[in-house]
C-alpha cells in the first residue's frame, strides 16, 4: 500500500509539472521506477504506458477549449509515429550512458535559447508554412520521435520548443499539441514497441495511471489559466532540470 501510494504522488507531481511546462514527466518518474528495482527497458515500458494517461488527462482539459488543426495534427502523427517505433527498437543497441549526457546537455540548451529569446512564443507568429517549411518541420519531428521512443526524459519539451521556433505557435498551443499527441499517440506507440520487446510492470500501473491522469488534467488547466509567460517560465525551468538531472544521472 505504500509503494502504491508513493508511485501516485510520484505520478501526480511529475505529469502536473509536464502538463504546465510542456513535457519532462520522465525527469522525476523514471528515475524512481529504476530506484525502486526495475531494469531500464522495463521501467521505460512502463513509464511510458503511464504517460499514455498524462496524454488522455492533458487532452480532457484541452480540448474544451478547441483550437487544434487538422494539419499540425497529421504533420506531427505522421512524421513522430514512425520516428518513436525507430527509437523503441534501437534502445537496446544503443550505450545509455552516451545517450543521456547527450540528451541532457541539448535539453539544457533548450532552456537556455528560450531565456535568451525574452518574446518567444508569447504570441502566435506563423512562420515556414510552405510545403518546404513543413518537410523540414517534419524531419525534425521524425527525429525527436526516435528519442522519444528510445530515452523518456524530456522529449516532449523538444517538441514544444520546435512547434514554437519553426512554425511560430505561441507556448499555450505548442504545449496543447505536445501533450495531446506526444502524451497521448507518441508514448502510446512507444509503449506498445517497448511492451513488445521487453516487458511492463503492471502491478505498478493502477496508482502511475491514476496520478499520470490527475496530473494531467491539472497541469493543463493551469497551462491554460496562467498564460504563455507563465508556461515559457515553467518550460525553462523544466528544461534545465531535465537536463541536469540526465547528466547527474549519466
């Protein structure tokens, strides 16, 4: 019952923070299935099963408030999917080490281009939306998909940086994209690969689900609430704490 209770408020703290920020739920949540006793690939499984709920809880919130186009939606379905499959079967030929501290050191950089950049995504500017623009929009996310599919920290803030650099969405509808479509069909299809070649934990599921759904819900009402300014703090911060925490870690 403790352990129990431990993985919801695990859960509920690491997706409320994603949900606002636009990713990094895998910053608090995966480190603590590792310490607990699962090997990597089994507690990356299940970590992302768990997400697949952040996604379905973010969606609830925002999609009472509309706003999402057909086209980012396909662009991002189509280019990610088959991107997270990749990384999911690459995962175990890849040296995890390497993997992390370059993925935290470019996750720091996130953050840090961000705070340099004071006015970026407080307003919508559409930018690159040409058939150019959207292929090369569409590379960018076929490769974050492999990361997704392979490393789960941080990923997600990836997408919500890119959705507000390259095609100018302000950080509120960036946020709402990468939730609903990274949280909800990118991680879906990770889960699934990863549930294929490894395994998932279920006992643990029950109270990862429940807190990964709450916080959710939550953290995207306050996405929504706060404003871009709010969000483009809380991305920053997220940012350069997933970053450390993956070289610390490394």
């Amino acid at each position: 019952m403790f352990e129990q209770l431990l993985l919801f408020v695990i859960a509920l703290i690491a997706n409320l923070f994603s949900a606002f920020s636009g990713g990094g739920a895998g910053l608090i949540q995966l480190p603590v299935l590792i310490f607990l006793g699962l090997p990597y690939a089994v507690a990356l499984a299940t970590h992302k099963v768990a997400t697949v709920a952040l996604g379905i809880g973010a969606t609830l919130r925002h999609l009472r408030e509309g706003g999402l186009q057909g086209g980012f939606v396909l662009l991002l379905l189509g280019a990610g999917l088959p991107g997270v499959v990749t990384g999911a079967g690459l995962i175990l030929e890849v040296p995890e080490r390497l993997a992390e501290i370059a993925l935290g050191l470019l996750t720091m950089s996130l953050g840090l281009y961000s705070w340099r950049n004071p006015g970026l995504g407080l307003a919508t500017r559409p930018t690159h939306r040409t058939p150019g623009g959207y292929a090369l929009g569409g590379l960018v996310l076929f490769l974050i998909g492999i990361l997704n599919g392979s490393l789960a920290s941080g990923t997600g803030l990836f997408v919500t940086l890119w959705l507000v650099r390259w095609f100018g969405l302000d950080y509120r509808r960036a946020v709402a994209y990468t939730l609903i479509l990274v949280g909800l069909f990118w991680n879906g299809a990770g889960a699934l690969t990863l549930g294929w070649l490894s395994r998932i934990h279920w006992a643990w599921l029950p109270a990862l689900l429940a807190g990964s759904i709450l916080g959710g819900y939550g953290g995207a009402h306050l996405a929504i609430t706060k404003g871009n300014r709010a969000i483009k703090r809380a991305y920053e911060l997220i940012t350069l704490l997933v970053g450390l925490a993956l070289v610390f870690h490394a």
